[in-house]
C-alpha cells in the first residue's frame, strides 16, 4: 500500500513542512472508534451490494476489529505515513487482510471524515445533555433544600425586590434547560449520514447509502453529495451552543465569585472546589467559578474562528475543513470539565441564609409593594409610584424612617407601613413564575417534569 493514499500521482514524497502542516493525526486520533464504526458498516455494503464476498468481508471486519482492539489498549504502531486516523486505520487493516485493499472502495476520506465527526458529534451532544441535566437536577435538589429562604434580587447590581433562593437558583436551571433543548435540536442536523457521496459526486458503482445510514443509526442519509461532504453548519451550529452554555455558566460563575465575597457573604464555598494564595494564608479563592467565566472567551472564540473560515469556501471539500476539528474537540473538553467542576461546586456550596435575609430586609425593597397597595385602592400606578418615591426621598434624607413616613401619610397608614416588615415583601410574589414561596412551590413541580421530561427524551433516542 502506498504511504500516503494520493501518493501515486506524484513522483516524490512529501515534503516535510507540507507534511507537519497537512497532517491531523495527532487531534483527530481521536475519532478512532467512529473511523472504525464507519468502515464496518462500508464493508457490510460493499458485500450486500456485491463489490465484496463474504469472505473477504468476514477478514476485513476481523482485522478493524483487531485494529480497534489495538488502538484501544495503545498497542498500534503509528508510522510516517500515517497522516490522519483514516490512513493508519487503513493501513493497518491491509497489513492484517489482503483484502483490506478494497476498503476504500466507494469510499473518499471526504464523505469519509464527514461521516466520523457527524458520529463523533453526536455522542459529544449525549454525553453533554447528560452533564447539563445533572447541573439542573442539582440545581433543582439545592432550590427544594432551600425552602422559604430569600435574599435580594438585583437590577444593575442594586438591591431590587426580595426573591427567595429556591427562584434565583432555579433561574439558572431554566436557562440550562434552553441550552439542553439546543444541542437537542442541533443533534437532529448531526444525525445525518453523508457516507457514499463519495469525493463529491457521488460513484458509478452500486453503493447503498441508506443501508450504511441504518448501519450507524443515522436517522437521514444526504439529499446532495456536494453538500453532503462540504457541510459544517453541524459544527459550527454545536459550537454556539457550547458558546452559549459557557456564557451562561459563566453568569453563575460570576454570581458565585460576588457572593463569596466579603462584601457579600452569601456563601461559603467547599474546601474541595476553592483555592488559597500562596502569599495570603487567609485566603480562600473561587478559582472554578472564575474559570468558568474565563473559559466562555474561549468558547466564543472558536466559534468565531470556524465561522471565519467557511465563510470563504466554495464548493465542496477545502483542506480549510480541516479545522473544523480542534475547536469542536476542545470545545466539548471544556464545556464537559465546566459542567462537572460547577455541579460539584453547586453541590457543596453552603448557602448562608441568614446573612441572605438581613441583606433582603431593607424596608425599600418593598417600595414596590407600596405603590401597588395604592393602585389596589383605585390610584394609578404613574402617581402611586410618585408618591412612594417622594417618601423614600424623605426617608434617605434623614426625615424619618420609611415605616414612619408610610404610616403617616393617610394615603398609605399602617396597613401599608407592615408590608416593610422583613420577609413580608417576598411572600407577597404570587403571580405564575413569581419568586414567592406559592409560585415558588408551583415552578419547582414544573421544572422537575420538565428535567424529567428532557431524561425520558434522551434516554428513549439512546
């Protein structure tokens, strides 16, 4: 077998520096498994369709069985020659059956790749939503364990209205909960087999390309073979999802770095999943979350990367697509060690509950409150809200507290004046998605069925 498979149209070999620049074995080794899955199913074509005797497929598939094996328990030998997985596979599959020769028949390593990162993308999807869903579900068991507890909401940073923690934490699980239903829906454009478009063009031999599609459970075969072996919107289309997740990780990141701080005191984060200063011996740092922050630059930068380069690409297949692959490899390294460090660090957090309390307890979280219970009583909003905002005026210029300012304004009373007692303002949230403890109680048996939901999905497709 020649040591590059194009090398017989030309005279010499390689040149080294082509060779160092061309090569991707050394990233996409890792697609082994998938090479393999793929050329079983190549070869059972080939004999259904008469291109192969049973004899020849029965010593094809031993010896990619025995590669697997090899490659498996790093035993293979790798030699110069072997520019890319396709080509050590092959080679070695000759090595061990004669009739390892005609395993590229039908076949280029254009439709060929394709079809191992479509299979490799979508166990990265399974093995992801797997991880998210974890991330929820711990979410979920720390927002039930939370019970009534509530600390401020903020806009701007600034105190807002109280919300009870079992809302904020279960915020996070919605929004991981879009990230799930993305890949989900990404991975049906994964699911499509692009194997027997051949270069380009499809072959004038008899080739079965949905009997290789049902082999590797494809859900679809390719409707156009310059699309099929030119297409990476799977890719770049999974890489904004990651970009996304890591941008929303990246907000609960940075929710846990303020709230482990001093200034805010929130929680006290697990010895396990923190960090201490090699100068400082006081020192207790949220090192995971302030990754995950960082790490979200990285995401978005390989999308942006990818998209860069197709965005110049005629048809069909460019070398250029070779770099499709170290971003999406990388990608799901990240996002999977993200999920795992940040569910462990969810999972231990300590959440001071008191300290949550006396922070939600300034009477002007409830300013709102109080000009609602004047539009109750017939005032317009517009106008309530200037009156309640006169009063809070009053009260931060040392002319009385709010309570004594609201009681004694007869449009407002004593009635008005209990709604700044602390814990009241929080209770009064009841509207659907609200953050009050009824409507509270009410989501957390929403977004349970809807995690449930989103397991029973997976594991059905699986």
């Amino acid at each position: 077998m020649p040591g590059e498979l194009w090398e017989g149209r030309f005279e010499g070999g390689p040149a080294e520096a082509l060779r160092a620049l061309n090569d991707s074995l050394s990233f996409d080794q890792r697609m082994y498994r998938e090479d393999i899955a793929g050329s079983r199913a190549h070869v059972r074509m080939l004999c259904s369709v008469g291109l192969f005797d049973e004899a020849e497929r029965d010593e094809v598939l031993a010896a990619l069985d025995r590669t697997e094996t090899e490659l498996a328990g790093g035993d293979f030998e790798f030699v110069a020659s072997d520019e890319d997985i396709h080509t050590a596979v092959e080679r070695r599959v000759t090595e061990l059956a004669p009739a390892g020769a005609k395993l590229h028949t039908g076949r280029s390593r254009n439709d060929q790749v394709a079809t191992d990162l479509r299979l490799w993308t979508r166990g990265a999807i399974d093995e992801l939503t797997d991880l998210i869903l974890r991330l929820q579900e711990t979410l979920l068991r720390r927002a039930e364990e939370a019970g009534d507890a509530y600390l401020p909401g903020y806009t701007h940073l600034q105190h807002a209205q109280p919300v009870t923690l079992a809302h904020h934490l279960l915020a996070h699980g919605w929004t991981l909960g879009r990230d799930v239903e993305r890949l989900l829906d990404a991975r049906r454009r994964v699911d499509v087999s692009p194997l027997g478009a051949g270069a380009l063009a499809g072959s004038s031999l008899p080739l079965d390309p949905a009997e290789t599609a049902e082999d590797l459970g494809f859900a679809a075969v390719f409707e156009n073979s310059l699309d099929a072996v030119s297409d990476r919107d799977f890719v770049a289309e999974v890489l904004f999802a990651l970009s996304l997740l890591g941008v929303h990780l990246s907000r609960m990141g940075e929710e846990l770095i303020l709230w482990s701080s001093t200034e805010f005191g929130f929680v006290e984060l697990d010895d396990a999943y923190s960090t201490g200063s090699s100068m400082m011996p006081q020192k207790k740092n949220p090192d995971i979350a302030e990754l995950a922050r960082g790490k979200a630059g990285r995401l978005i930068g390989h999308l942006t990367g990818l998209l860069v380069t197709l965005k110049g690409l005629p048809l069909t297949y460019n070398k250029d697509l070779q770099e499709d692959k170290e971003p999406l490899f990388d990608s799901v390294d990240t996002a999977r060690l993200l999920l795992l460090a940040l569910d462990g660090m969810v999972s231990t957090t300590t959440f001071r509950t008191d300290v949550m309390a006396e922070a939600a307890s300034s009477p002007y979280g409830a300013a709102t409150d109080l000009a609602e219970f004047l539009v109750a009583r017939g005032i317009a909003f517009r106008e309530a809200h200037g009156i309640v905002a006169e009063h809070v005026r009053r009260a931060l210029a040392g002319e009385g507290t709010l309570a004594d300012l609201v009681e004694a304004d007869d449009r407002l009373g004593s009635e008005a004046a209990q709604l700044l007692e602390p814990g009241v303002s929080v209770r009064r949230r009841i509207t659907r998605g609200g953050g009050g403890p009824v409507a509270v109680a009410e989501q957390l048996v929403r977004f349970r069925s809807r995690v449930t939901a989103d397991r029973d999905r997976i594991a059905q497709r699986g």
